[in-house]
C-alpha cells in the first residue's frame, strides 16, 4: 500500500506535519512499516479541502485531529 501526503505550503499550513508525524506512529505501532510506503508530495490541487492524502491513489482530506480515525478506516480495515 502506498500513502502520500502532500506537503506543499497550503497543506503545511493546515498540519501536514502532524499528519506526517502520526502516520510514521501509527504504521510503526501497527507494525506495518513493510506493508505501506509513507511519501510526500507537492501540491495535489484539492488546496481546499485540507491536508490532502491518497491511499493507492484514492484521495482523502485529513487533520491532524481525525488522522487516527483515518488510518483505522481507511488503511487499517484493509490489512484486517
């Protein structure tokens, strides 16, 4: 599986960071780090919608207030 997280200014901006961060904690803590390439990117163009993540390809907004959330329904339930 592989997951981006832009990291260009606009999503910086919004917590891209903090993403980041607690997506490296959370595959580690799920001991998936050789299931799923965590990588940034620049600019996805969906500036709006906040911190703008894809999950083999399928786009998603996240926070760093509902990126747990996230990874347990949308990156967990498929290793399950």
């Amino acid at each position: 599986m592989k997951i981006t997280v832009c990291i260009g200014s606009s999503c910086h901006i919004k917590g891209s960071r903090q993403v980041v961060s607690e997506l490296q904690s959370l595959i580690a803590n799920n001991n998936l780090k050789d299931e799923i390439e965590l990588g940034g990117t620049f600019c996805m163009g969906k500036c709006q919608s906040g911190v703008c993540v894809t999950v083999d390809d399928e786009f998603h907004s996240v926070t760093p207030e509902n990126v747990k959330d996230f990874f347990e329904k949308e990156v967990l339930v498929k290793f399950k």
